[in-house]
C-alpha cells in the first residue's frame, strides 16, 4: 500500500491568478515540480484534488478545465514530475450553468474526490493520507477523510491564518509553500 499526497492546484502547485480564462496564464508556483518529483521517487502518490467552479459559474467550458490540467500536467513533466491522478469538481450549488449547479459530494471539503481516487486506486493506503492547499477547505477535506491536512502560505493560505479568507482551521502543519509541506509530510512518514 501506498501513502498518498492529495494535492490542491490552484495556489498550491500553480499560482493563484484568480479564474484563469487564457491556459497560457497557469503558471507552476517554484519548487512545486521538484516536490512532486520527491513524492515520485519517494513512492508516495501524488494526486491532484481541485473545485473548479469557472465551468457552473459560466466563465468557462469544462473543456477549458481540461486544457488548464493538460497544462499542470505538462508543466511538471517537463521537469520529471508526475501525477498519479487528476479529480476536480465542476459543481457549484448556486451556479448559472444547470449542469453543474447542484449539491455534490465531490465539492471540497465533502470527500467525493478523495473517495473516488481511493476507489480507482486500490494501492493507496487510507492511514498514510495528507491533503495539502491553500484554503481551509483543503485542510476540513482533511478532516472529513481522516487525513493530515497541509495549509502553505501560498496561494490564499496567509489569507485563511490571518483569519481574512473563508474559516480558522487547524491544519496538523502549516507550510511555507509546497516545497516545505513535502518535506514536512517525507520526514513524517519516515517516523
């Protein structure tokens, strides 16, 4: 079995630019590719667990979605990093978009998507989890998957400690950037 790393995008391994219209715009937030090369030497599973909302607020196709990952996953393989999956949430109750403006389980913090990957991934080990983003959502999806929750200052992270954006959380560490939270979560694993 596996320990497995679920992995916010935007403001975790990309910068955080706001609803990003022009794929050329996503852009990886430094050390984020050699982090992920860490956890792929390390054969810790790195999977990307992301709500993107542009789709059910009408910014944006769900193609462009798919465009904006093919991007991510481009970026780290060209410097040797790979994902291990990728699974974003589309929905968004209050949306304009009626094909996604409905209540999911897979809208962080619900564990729809961390469900779903350990469903199609059988070799993951659900006692060696962490999730790590920039919002208090990623740390509470931690908790309601009895993972460890990773906040980096990245992104909105800074926001959410200072109580400004969304909620107070308590995440079990709390990270410079992603470089910082995978060398928290390598030494962790190693206790």
């Amino acid at each position: 079995m596996r320990p497995v790393v679920f992995l916010d995008r935007d403001g975790t391994l990309n910068e955080e630019i706001g609803y990003i219209h022009d794929v050329s715009m996503l852009n990886l937030i430094s050390g984020a590719a050699e982090s992920v090369v860490k956890l792929n030497t390390a054969n810790v599973a790195a999977i990307l667990v992301s709500n993107q909302t542009g789709a059910a607020r009408g910014f944006y196709t769900e193609d462009h979605i798919k465009l904006l990952n093919d991007r991510l996953v481009k970026l780290l393989e060209s410097k040797g990093a790979k994902l291990d999956g990728i699974y974003y949430c589309p929905h968004l109750e209050t949306g304009k978009v009626t094909e996604f403006s409905i209540k999911c389980r897979c809208r962080k913090p619900e564990p729809g998507l961390v469900e779903q990957a350990f469903q199609e991934h059988s070799d993951l080990d659900p006692k060696k989890a962490y999730v790590v983003g920039d919002k208090a959502s990623d740390v509470a999806l931690a908790d309601n998957c009895g993972a460890k929750g990773i906040l980096v200052k990245t992104g909105y992270g800074q926001a959410v400690m200072d109580g400004r954006y969304q909620y107070k959380v308590e995440p079990a560490y709390t990270a410079h950037n992603i470089t910082d939270a995978v060398d928290w979560i390598l030494k962790d694993l190693a206790k």
